[in-house]
C-alpha cells in the first residue's frame, strides 16, 4: 500500500483571505482552501458534492453518512472520516454506528445497512457490487437512487484519495478515526 505524505501537504491550501471569492458561504475547510488553487476545478468539484450533499439529493442524510464514512475508512482518509464523523452524528449516526463503520466485516449491520455497507466495502476492493448485494439494495432503492448510491460512493473514494495524495490536514478539533481503528486499505 502507498502512504500518504508525512511531512504535510504537498499542496498548500490557500488563505481564507485569498479564496474569499470563490468559497462565497462555504466553509474555509481545508479541502476547499486546497481545491481553490484550481478555480475551475473547484467549482464542478462543489457543484457535484453540493448535490450530493444536499437536499436535492434522494438518499436520506443518514443512509448517506453510512455510504460516505465506510468509504472514507476504506481508502484510508483520516481526514475525510474525521469530516464526516461530525456529520453523521448531526444526522443521527451513534459513536457505536460511527465505530463499527471503521472495523471489518458486517457485524452489526443489518437489513438495508448492512447492504449499503456491503456495496461501499465491494466497490472499494473490487470496483463493482455483487449480484448478491445489489439484490438486496434493489429491494429499498428505486433505479435513480441506485445510480445516486454509485456516484456517491465513487465520488468519495475521488475525495479520499484526492485528500491523502495531497496531504490535506484536518481541521483542529476533527476527530479522525475512532481510537485503535486502522484503515482497511484495499487492493
């Protein structure tokens, strides 16, 4: 497996000062001070996240967190676990839920979550769900919402590994993984 950087970020991040005109009401988070050097970039990459992330979007906050966090503990992104650990328990998620997102395995889960678990799990080692598992997301989610599942989970693996090749660090006071858990890197 390759390492992220040690020595910190390969790319600076911007001043909030000097991404004023570009985060607008975003927050000055790290990844958007880093993204920021690239404008245009910056700005499909928020337009898709946004969605994502939004009300727009058809998957409940929730369900999403679920989806979002495993894979951020699947590539191996402190940073982007930490992000959404907040998250997730402004959604709902429990310390237990959050913890179990980052061990192996399915113990825990089940119905619907074990299956979006599952899919996030299968799509990082193998870059495609199962027959088994995309049967099982079939009977909760309709055809868009499917195609929104993908996305989403493809769209944070990007995330993840955008944020450990670049060594974005984590914000003071972002928790990272949960104390004694290591990324399941896979491949």
């Amino acid at each position: 497996m390759t390492t992220p950087p040690d020595a910190g970020p390969r790319i600076d991040p911007l001043t909030p000062d000097e991404a004023a005109h570009l985060l607008g009401e975003t927050r000055p988070l790290n990844i958007f001070l880093t993204l920021a050097r690239n404008e245009d970039l910056f700005t499909s990459f928020l337009s898709l996240g946004s969605y994502l992330l939004s009300r727009k979007g058809t998957i409940p906050r929730r369900e999403r967190e679920i989806v979002i966090l495993r894979v951020g503990w699947r590539c191996g992104s402190d940073y982007e676990f930490g992000q959404h650990t907040l998250i997730g328990k402004h959604v709902g998620l429990t310390d237990d839920e959050i913890g179990r997102l980052a061990t192996q395995g399915l113990d825990g889960w089940s119905g619907q979550d074990a299956a979006l678990v599952a899919m996030s799990d299968e799509l990082c080692r193998d870059d495609v769900v199962s027959d088994a598992t995309w049967a099982r997301l079939a009977e909760q989610w309709s055809q868009p919402q499917l195609l929104e599942l993908l996305v989403l989970a493809g769209f944070y693996r990007l995330v993840s590994g955008f944020l450990r090749s670049v060594g974005v660090q984590r914000e003071p006071g972002t928790p990272g993984f949960p104390d004694g858990a290591q990324p399941r890197v896979s491949r």
